[in-house]
C-alpha cells in the first residue's frame, strides 16, 4: 500500500518535457538562424561539439532550453529534433518503450556533471529521449567560528 502511494504521488508530478535538440549537419550556420530570428543566446563547446540554446524568455510561459548538435554516428537519424522527458528510472522506462512498440537507440550515457539519458523512437520514428538528472549534492555550511 506504501508503494502505491509513493507511485500515486510520482505519476501525479508528470514527466515533464525538461530539454530540445535539434539535429543538424550544419550546427554552426543552424545556430546563427535561430540567433538571428529569435535573439536566443547559443554557446558553442567545442570539447563535446554541442550548442547550449538559451532562449532568454522569463515568466509564467518562460519554457525550456534546448542544444543544437551533429550526430557523430554513420547513417540516418530518425527526425530531426528530440524532446527530452525527464524521468526518475531510465531502465524502467526503457521497458515500457519497447512494450509499448518502440525501440531504443542508446540505452544509456552520461552526460558528465549533469544526468543521464536514453534515446528511442516511438512506433512512427519519431527520436525522443529519456533525462534522469544527476543526483544534486547538498550545500555545504559555513563552519562558524567559536568565539
């Protein structure tokens, strides 16, 4: 009964979209459109060749921030942008998918400092993807001098 409710309490928070990407095999000319048009703020990091997007907006309605990146795999993705939703058991979801008619992609990879994610296709082919953030670590407190 404990389990039920603790699972009642999990569902009734959603898994929320928390992250976008946008494929592209022209990430830098990609990036500099949506700048252009939309005033977003985009840093490039060269080290994992991907594009954080900063949208900028504030508020009730402020929504989420994306990437944009070049698969580094041969062949063709499915689609060309990926939602991320976050989730609290990646391995559990990936079960369901597959139940549920879908495939998975990459079962799982670490994305350092930050969480973990999965990617598969729904029945259509649509890429989306899983996100477990990364356990946060508490603050730590100030030691206060004796007097």
């Amino acid at each position: 009964m404990l389990a039920n409710r603790q699972a009642d309490k999990e569902n009734a928070m959603g898994q929320p979209v928390v992250h976008w990407e946008l494929m592209s095999k022209e990430p830098e000319k990609v990036a500099g459109f949506y700048a252009k048009i939309f005033g977003w703020k985009i840093t490039h990091h060269p080290e994992i060749n991907y594009r954080v997007v900063e949208t900028g907006a504030k508020g009730a309605m402020a929504g989420i921030g994306g990437g944009i990146v070049q698969p580094d795999r041969e062949g063709p993705w499915p689609g060309n942008q990926i939602f991320y939703i976050l989730v609290d058991d990646l391995a559990a979801y990936r079960e369901k998918i597959v139940k549920a008619g879908g495939r998975i992609h990459v079962e799982e990879q670490e994305v350092p400092g930050m969480g973990r994610l999965t990617l598969f296709t729904d029945p259509e082919g649509r890429m989306n993807g899983l996100w477990k953030a990364a356990a946060r670590k508490p603050a730590k407190k100030a030691k206060r001098k004796k007097k």
